[in-house]
C-alpha cells in the first residue's frame, strides 16, 4: 500500500459503511415508522369502510327484535355457510335501531331472545340482558356488543368490517340515518 492511495481508500470504505448503515437503518425503520402511524392509517381506512345490508327495513317491525343475517365481507367464496353471521335487530321505531352481536360478552355464547320475558338469554352460564342490550344478571360484565348502523334508501346498514369488542359501545345507540336530518 502506498502512502497516498491511504486516504482514498479509507474514504470509500467510510462511504461504503455509511451507505450499508444507512440502508440497514431504512430497512429496520420503515416498519418501526408503519407501526408507528398506523393508527392514523387505520382510521383513514375506516373512512371507507364496509356497509352491510341487513335487509328493507319492512323485515323490522317497529318495537320487536329479530335475527338477522350478514355475509362476512372478509369471508371468501370458498367460506360457504359459515360466512354467514347473525346477530339481533331491535328496532325502537321508525329508523331507531340497535344491532346487537349475537355472542355473550362473558364467554361469546349465542345469545337468545326471549320476548314473552324482554330478555336476552345466554344458555351457557346463565347471563341475561335487557332489551336494550344492557346487562341484567349473570356473570357478564357489560351489555351487548354492538353494530353502528344507519338507514339508507329503505335498507338497514351495519358496519360490518368492524365486529364488535370490549371496545365498542355499551347499549347506546349508534344509529345514522341518510334519509332525514338528524334534528328532522
Ligand atoms: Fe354467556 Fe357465560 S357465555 S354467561
């Protein structure tokens, strides 16, 4: 090695490990950044999300709860039935509407509804809940999961591509209506 390609080498090497380092750095950051932000991500995403028909709000009677059926919009062709999800509808009155996940929230049994007593009834610990979803004895801790919804074109809405969770609202309702005005 001669005296004076020394520096000229070191130079390159330098450049060499900065570029190596850089690029290891982009490599690990860029998931690191995407965990990072993918809080606002989810909620931009959440802007289009999936509106389900339950079905023309004739099924509904005013002040009755009935079972209702949605196909899963994350369920693929090869899902068959079991894409198939139900849940409960209790519609308050003319575009007033609860839907409620048909699992317990003490241990996600099937719930079932009973009108002759007003209440939802769980068969496996024996957990009841009040019309409104909200619970009335037994070992669950909070009410109902429930579905947003809204009224469009004579049709009942749920969305969909958000099950409900310990997160989600207890008993309130989350209806939207796009034919009326809310104050109308
Ligand atoms: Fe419903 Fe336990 S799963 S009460």
């Amino acid at each position: 090695m001669t005296p004076s390609n020394g520096p000229s080498r070191r130079s390159a090497l330098m450049k060499i490990g900065i570029f190596f380092n850089g690029a290891v750095g982009v490599i690990l950051g860029v998931p690191i950044v995407r965990y990072i932000l993918s809080p606002i991500t989810r909620d931009r995403r959440a802007g289009d999300e999936s509106w389900v028909s339950l079905g023309p709000l004739g099924q509904f009677p005013e002040g009755q709860t009935r079972l209702a059926t949605y196909r899963s919009p994350a369920a693929s062709a090869s899902d068959g039935e079991t894409a198939k999800i139900p849940c409960w509808v209790r519609r308050i009155d003319s575009d007033k509407f609860q839907i409620f996940a048909i699992n317990c929230a003490h241990l996600g049994c099937p719930v079932r509804w009973f009108p002759q007593s007003g209440l939802f009834m769980c068969p496996c610990h024996g957990g009841a809940y009040y019309s409104d979803g909200s619970r009335a004895s037994g070992p669950p801790e909070r009410g109902l999961f429930e579905y947003r919804n809204k009224v469009e074109r004579g049709n009942l809405l749920i969305q969909a591509d958000r099950m409900p969770t310990t997160g989600a609202p207890v008993s309130r309702l989350t209806n939207i209506s796009l034919d009326k005005p809310p104050c109308a």
